[in-house]
C-alpha cells in the first residue's frame, strides 16, 4: 500500500466560522481515516512517520508541552483540499489550509497522514486553559472534532525541558521551548539568554523572534521588542508565515498605540 506523511502545506490567519448544523461529505471518495492526538513526535521521525505516543480524546496537555494531530486520509486525489482548525474557549485560534501533495502518477492516494503541531507555548494563546478542539473541515464544513484539555504547567516542567536541553545543546527549538517556559514562569533574564541562543542557532524562525519580542514588551522594552517583530515579518518559507506575521503585525501595532 502507498502510503506518506506529509506536514502542512499553508497556513492561513483564522477568520471565525460558526460550526454548520451537519457535516458535508468529504470530495468524492476521499476517507478520513482517523485524527490522533499524540505528545510529540520523535525528531528522528518525519512528521509521525516513526514512533508517536497518542493519546485519548479528552486527555490533558499542560502549556509546556508540543503536542501534534496526525490526521490520516484514504483515497485522496492530489490537491484535496482540508482545512485544520484549532479551537479555543474563545473561539477560532487559528486555522491551517492544508491539500495533498503531487505525485508523480496520476493514482490517488492509498493514504496520507499529516501532522499539525498544536503549539501554544510562546504565544498569545499559552495562557487560555481549558477545553479546545481540534478540528478537521472540508468543504468549510466539520468532519471531525476532538476535544481536549489544555492545563497550566507546574515548575517542575522546567526542569524536564532543561534536561532535553543539555541533552542536545546545539538544538535551537530545545532553547527556544526553555526560554518560553521560563518566560511563563516570570524567569524573564534566564528566559531571554535561552531565546538569544535559539536565534542564534536558528535566526530564521519567526516564532523565536515573536517570542521574544513578547518577552521584551513586557518588559517595557519596545525598541528591542519592536526589532523582533520586525525581524519576524521579514522571514518567510514557514508553512506557519500567514499566523506569525498576524501575531506580529498585531503587537507592533500595539506598541505603536502606546507611544
């Protein structure tokens, strides 16, 4: 059987879209397999292609971990279209637009898996806990919703994310994870020597810079803020472009409304 992983193919900024009163058929032929929640994918792994650890619909995430979605689809056409929504208590938190890959017959494919990270953590969302859900949509339509819980993380977090970091030194999301986490703990000056060290091994991350500048216009600091996010606007090539430069376009214009 031919089968593939593949990650997301564009991200686009959510537009809220109330839930229809009944689900409309997935594109003729196309079968959604399944939809798992797991902790993380092995880095060793492409995008759920080794080892996962899933996990129960319902279950609790705390806002340090990484967890993904593998969404799994059968007889699907190159370019099908599905659109992967992520739900807070609020509302729409984002929305990712995502079609199968070419191939280089003309067969549909037997299956296909892709993985969407469902990161809060260094972002405006870490703070909303409670129930979300996952949702997978075709046709702006709803075919399968997965609720789970997002939980606040305790101190002893940050040391099990410090020990994946002197683990594996040279890894720029490990630094960035950490500074994120410390950040949420108020730990701002350990917070921002690990975010200047995942940009330094990684420069060209939006996340990383949106993060920081985050962290330094708390601080009151809206000169080195205002670089951040203006770095984070000028990087693109990221399936996530569309959503960070959202979330930066968004504090500049906070910070601008403040002087």
């Amino acid at each position: 059987m031919l089968t593939a992983v593949g990650m997301l193919v564009a991200l686009t900024a959510a537009i809220p879209i109330s839930p229809p009163a009944s689900a409309q058929a997935p594109p003729a032929g196309v079968q959604l397999a399944s939809v798992v929640l797991a902790h993380g994918v092995k880095q060793t792994s492409a995008f759920g292609q080794g080892d996962v650890t899933p996990v129960d619909p319902g279950t609790a995430f705390i806002n340090t971990d990484l967890p993904y979605a593998l969404i799994k689809v059968t007889s699907a056409p190159a370019g099908t279209p599905m659109t992967l929504r992520l739900v807070d208590p609020n509302g729409v938190a984002y929305s990712v637009d995502v079609s199968t890959p070419k191939r280089r017959d003309t067969k549909p494919w037997q299956s296909f898996q892709f993985a969407a990270p469902l990161y809060i953590l260094g972002t405006d969302l870490e703070g909303i806990t409670g129930m979300w859900h996952f949702q997978v949509l075709t046709n702006s339509q709803v075919q399968s919703d997965t609720p789970f819980q997002w939980q606040s993380a305790t101190p002893l977090a940050l040391s099990n994310i410090l020990d994946a970091v002197n683990a594996s030194p040279t890894d720029a999301d490990l630094h960035w994870r950490y500074g994120a986490a410390l950040a949420l703990f108020n730990h701002d000056a350990d917070a921002v020597n690990q975010l200047q060290d995942a940009i330094r091994l990684n420069p060209k991350y939006a996340l990383y810079h949106i993060t920081l500048g985050r962290l330094y216009e708390r601080e009151g600091k809206n000169a080195q803020a205002t670089s951040e996010f203006q770095a984070a606007l000028g990087i693109h090539g990221s399936f996530y472009d569309a959503v960070f430069q959202g979330w930066a376009h968004a504090h500049l214009n906070h910070l601008r409304a403040s002087h």
